[in-house]
C-alpha cells in the first residue's frame, strides 16, 4: 500500500518543474527498471508488484533506497501509462558535465526543437546502438525525462549524456575547433557519396519546420538521404528519427 | 454544426470493426487532408473548421462528397486528438488487389506481428520514401487504419498497398519462386558487407519477440545492423521502425 504522500510525490513528477525541482524522474516498466537496476544506476524508490519485489537480486536489492510493493489498481493510478507493467521507479538526474570541447572530440548529435516525445526517445537509442555517447539539445526540444520520452529509449538512456544548450553556442564551439557540423537538409548532397570525419556533429532540425535559419550558417556540410520515389504526395521528408538512424547507420558503415 | 448521426459515425469509425463494415477510415490534420486533395483521392466526407474549407480550390472541392464546416469544440469530440487541427475527413478503404506474383516482381516489406500504430505508420512512411509500394502484414500486425498508424505515416500511406495475408504463405511462394527473403535478426550476417538483389522480402519481427521461429526457415538470408558499442544496458536492440530504415537506405544505396 503507497502511502498518500509517496502517491502525491510520483504523480508530480509528470511535471517538468518538479522534476527540475527535485531531480528525480520516473522509469516505467519491468525492462526499463531491471536494465537500471543491472547497470547498477541508483534507485530511490521502487514500487511493484510483489512478484516482481521478490524476482530481484540481493545485488540488485542493494541499489535501491526504498521499497513498497503495490497491486496492479495501485500502479495503475501512479502510471503515465493506459496499462502498466510490473514495476516504476524513482531516480535521480545524472551528474553529467558539459563541455563542448570533450564533446567534440567524437561524433556528436545536435537537435534543434525536435518536440515529439517519441523521436527524442528514439533518436537516443539508435545512438546508442551505434555508438554515439552525446546528444546536444536545444532548449525548446522535448524534455529528456518526459515519461514518454524515457520509455521510447528502452533503457538506452543509460549510455548516452543528453546535455540542454544554446546550439548557437555548441555549433560556433565546433566551428572554432575547425569540427566539420554536417546539416540533414532537404537540399543537401547524396549521402552515399559524402565522406565524412571520425569526428564531427550531426545536426537535425525540428519535426515539420527542420533546421532553424539562424543556425544553417554553422553547417560546412549539407547531407541529404535521397528518395527513391516520383511519387509527389505524401511524402515530404522522412521522420526525424528515422532520419537520424539513416545517418547514424552511414557514419557507422564508414568508419565503424 | 455536425449532426448527432455523423458524429456517431465518425466516433464509431475508431472501432476497427466499425470500420471494417463501412469500409471508412478518419484521416485527420490539416497536412494529411491536403496531401489526400492534392492526390486526387476521393473524401466521402469533410469536417473543418471554416477557414480550412475556404482555403479549398474547387478542383479539391470536387473530390469531396459532403462538407460539415464545425468549430474547435466540435472537432475536439470527434477527435482521437489531445490536440485537434482544423480538419477530419472520412476516406473509403482502397480497393488494391493482393498478388504475390506481383509483389514479388519488386523489393517488398513483411512484418510479422508489429503492434505498435507508430511503428506501422513510420515504416510505412520509410517505405514510401525508398520507393518500396508494398508491405505485407501478418494477420496480427496492428490495423492499418488504427488513427495513430495513419497519423504516423503523414500522407505516405498514399503511396504504398498495404496487404495483410498469412506470411507463412506469402513466403512460400517467394521461396518457390527463387526471390530472397532478407530477415533482420540478431545472428545475422553484417547488413554493410552483404549483397542484395533488386527485389526481395525484407522481413521484420515483432518489437519484442522479433521473427517468429516458424517463419524463419523461410529466411534465404540473414541481416544485422551492426551494434557500434561495448555498452551492456538498455541497447539489446534497435526499434523496428530505425531497423527497417537503416535495412531500406542500404538497399536503396546500393540498387539504387
């Protein structure tokens, strides 16, 4: 049985300001929780069915501040979810650093407004697979720690740092440093054929409007991924995250 | 002002037995009702605001049967939207014949039990924009004109047939006819260092469960995105929908 004021405390944290507030945000679902829980990440707060309580570790135990085991109608209220899994969990924000320079050493992402929870979520876990270690997002994208957004990474936020900054700022960083910033733009070269450094900042623009004006001049290579259609309605652009995957994909193949 | 048996029926549209019957599905959103008028698609019915139906040319207006001009709080109950845009329409389902023959002639899609709309949806669209006009569903895939399946292909689906039929079927008469069928699994050979023929199945598995094992015999050759990291949480795979555009970029890059 959760108490009252835990019950207040986690339904909260679906606002922005009280998870600034506090630090804390929420994992959801039996996967997401154990793969936290195998990585070692500090847990505040557990809440789950008895079964799931009972399937952990002793190591696993030993990374969680606090228990409370609940029924499905419990989590069912505390859920952001229309049918929840087994488990949610309570941590807390990364410590993570951000310095532009040790970011750019390797090859980076920059996202400029990309509002939906579900292509953030799945930008960074196709980063992750391919082994990209930071995202830099401008201050008008999506919350990291939107509960929707969390669960579209399936865990995958524990490899990659998501730093918030001025992309005015991190761009004219790379450009200084003399780091190449490759611009997915519709009037870009064939991806397939452009060669492309170990280092370097991939830079994806918002869901309908895509890079912003101010920031095209930090760009020194457009890149485009070409459409293999004539057909003329419907098909716009690719999905930003899909787009992002593509990219991804070809660094990966050229100098994986 | 909508009468209360058109907003029935829309509501009642949201229901896939519903429609399955009628043989109508809702498109909504400005952009996608446009793309639709800008095809030439016929629309059984129109409900938008009254600016959206005053922006119409004629030759969009006469591919509309019945207009209803409403307002925001009208649009938001017939809505599956937290957020309605200015226009909602009602669209008969496309009469495309199913023949394996044919499809086989070119690169196709099957998806075996994807469930979620927004996969669907932006594979559909990832799709459209390779240039691949077919994608064979399992029986058990998520209904293509579940709301948020159409609203996540923005217009594409414009572009490609959608087919839903038994795929231990559909890959047997591949196998019969000598076409490869490409499966993306985790033993799979490298995708960058494989070699591809202009037409094949590319076939994908569930989100979680990946390709059911009596499909698998059917697989001429296995395919893996390459994983570019030594991490060991939360990347035990990529979503489908990144998969499957990562899988149509190298067969476009290399047929194309």
């Amino acid at each position: 049985m959760i108490s009252k004021n835990k019950f207040r405390q986690i339904v909260s944290l679906q606002k922005k300001k009280e998870r600034d507030e506090s630090r804390t945000y929420v994992i959801e679902g039996d996967k997401i929780v154990r793969e936290y829980l195998k990585s070692g990440t500090r847990i505040k707060l557990l809440v789950a069915k008895p079964e799931f309580v009972s399937s952990l570790k002793i190591s696993e135990k030993e990374c969680i501040g606090e228990i409370e085991t609940c029924n499905y109608e419990e989590l069912k209220k505390i859920s952001t979810l229309t049918a929840p899994h087994n488990a949610l969990a309570l941590v807390s924000y990364p410590d993570s650093r951000t310095d532009p320079a040790e970011i750019l050493r390797e090859l980076s992402v920059a996202l400029d407004f990309v509002q939906d929870p579900g292509n953030l979520g799945t930008i960074i876990r196709s980063a992750a697979w391919f082994g990209i270690r930071n995202i830099i997002c401008s201050f008008n994208c999506v919350d990291l720690y939107n509960p929707k957004v969390i669960q579209a990474t399936m865990g995958a936020i524990l490899n990659v740092n998501v730093h918030y900054m001025s992309l005015n700022e991190f761009l004219k960083t790379a450009n200084d440093s003399g780091v190449p910033v490759y611009g997915a733009l519709l009037e870009g070269n064939r991806i397939y054929d452009e060669s492309f450094e170990r280092r370097g900042v991939i830079l994806l623009g918002n869901e309908s409007k895509g890079i912003s004006e101010e920031l095209t001049p930090f760009i020194t290579k457009k890149i485009y991924i070409p459409k293999y259609t004539d057909a003329s309605y419907g098909i716009e652009s690719l999905n930003v995250s899909m787009a992002a995957s593509v990219i991804f994909s070809e660094f990966a193949r050229r100098n994986g």
